[in-house]
C-alpha cells in the first residue's frame, strides 16, 4: 500500500481529529499551530535519544514510534508503542534537562515538530499554556503508570489481554489492529517468545484475536476483559 503524502495542514487536521492537540481550544491550536513544522522519519531513525537536549515537542500524524527507557544493565526496555494522536517531548524541555528516554520510527512515519524557541515564546507571551503542557504531561504519566500496572500482573494471559487492550488503545484509527512483532511485543511483556506465541495461539482459537505478518488484531476487545477478570 502507497504511503499518504502529507502536508502541514493535513497532519494537523488529524491532530484536530483526537489526542491531546484536539482537547486543546481553537486558539490554542492555532497558535501552535503556527509554530509547527512537518517531519518524516524513516524505520529506525530516530526523534531524539536519551541524554539529548530538547529539540521540541513531537505529535504522531501517521506511522508509530516506540519509547525505549536506558536500563542499569546497559540495554533499552521498550516500554512503549504510540500510534496516531500521541504527543512526547514536553517533560524534559520544560524541566530544562536532557531527555530520560529515546523514541524511535518503526516505519516510515510522519510527525508534527513545535519548536522549543517557539514554545518558549508562546508560554513567555501566555503563562495560561503551562496549563495545556501539564495536561499533556499528565496524559503521559497515565500511560507510564498503565505499563507499570501491566508488568505487576502475574497471570501472563492476563497481562497479555490487557496489553493488547493498551496497544489498541494507543492507536485508534488502526481499526483494532497492533503493528508490533511478536518478539517486540515479548519484550514490552517481559516475557519469553515462546510463551507469549502459545498464549497468542489460545486466543486465536478462542476468536479473541488475529494474526497478520509483524501485527495482531483484537477482534474481541469483550473476551480479552473477561480474560483478564477471569
């Protein structure tokens, strides 16, 4: 399938279309609107890296993007996998520290850039924005707290449904459809390859999910519920 092209004005027209930028009153879309820019980046590449200086905030247009935290033993954890919709970048540039994380393409994927000069500017010129940015940050740490959550479930079925649900929830205009590999998904799981493949197997049987080469599609958004209070 042809990739869409995009320009600024319809990226933000998705942007307008759900996620934080969406809650946010028209004036204020349009003020940073006006300080926004269109970037593409390419599988792999990345947005920033932890222990960089902040080069901006990043909304998701189209493609996805994951979040890989530095553990103590050297290695990244991918803790996360954003789809359209999802905006990153605000908490080291307002704290004025280097980046805690690094956020990565998974495909070729088109994103929206507010420059930190010109966010700056605007929160000089309008202190109520500071408002806009915590909501933004609060949205964040809502979804850093739901992965903490998962990893403390014991049951790997139930921690398997439930983060599924969470992927689904993180991309919604990809019609229930998780775009992650397996061995990816294993490890945003904690989890080994093999015992995440045999769990995905039963809820294939049982019509809870479908398989797609390096994708998953929760079918049954309602059976995965009862897999997990079950």
């Amino acid at each position: 399938m042809k990739k869409q092209s995009w320009d600024l004005d319809g990226a933000l027209r998705v942007l307008q279309s759900h996620g934080w930028f969406s809650e946010r009153s028209k004036e204020t879309q349009k003020r940073l609107a006006a300080i926004a820019r269109l970037r593409t980046f390419e599988a792999h590449e990345p947005i920033y890296l932890a222990g960089q200086n902040p080069n901006g905030v990043f909304g998701m247009v189209d493609g996805s993007i994951k979040i890989a935290y530095p553990r103590n033993d050297g290695e990244d954890y991918i803790a996360h996998h954003a789809g359209s919709g999802f905006w990153i970048g605000d908490l080291a540039l307002f704290a004025d520290a280097p980046r805690l994380v690094s956020v990565h393409a998974t495909g070729t994927t088109t994103m929206v850039q507010l420059s930190p000069q010109g966010i700056t500017r605007l929160v000089r010129e309008d202190p109520r924005l500071h408002t806009d940015f915590y909501t933004l940050a609060y949205e964040n740490v809502r979804i850093a707290l739901n992965v903490l959550a998962n990893l403390a479930i014991v049951s790997i079925d139930k921690r398997v449904a439930d983060r599924l649900l969470l992927e689904t929830d993180a991309h919604p205009k990809a019609d229930g459809w998780v775009r992650i590999s397996q061995p990816d998904l294993a490890q945003l799981l904690a989890v080994s390859l093999p015992t995440l493949r045999r769990t995905i197997a039963r809820f294939v049987r049982d019509g809870l999910v479908e398989q797609g080469y390096g994708r998953i599609k929760v079918v049954d958004p309602k059976g995965l519920q009862k897999v997990i209070r079950g």
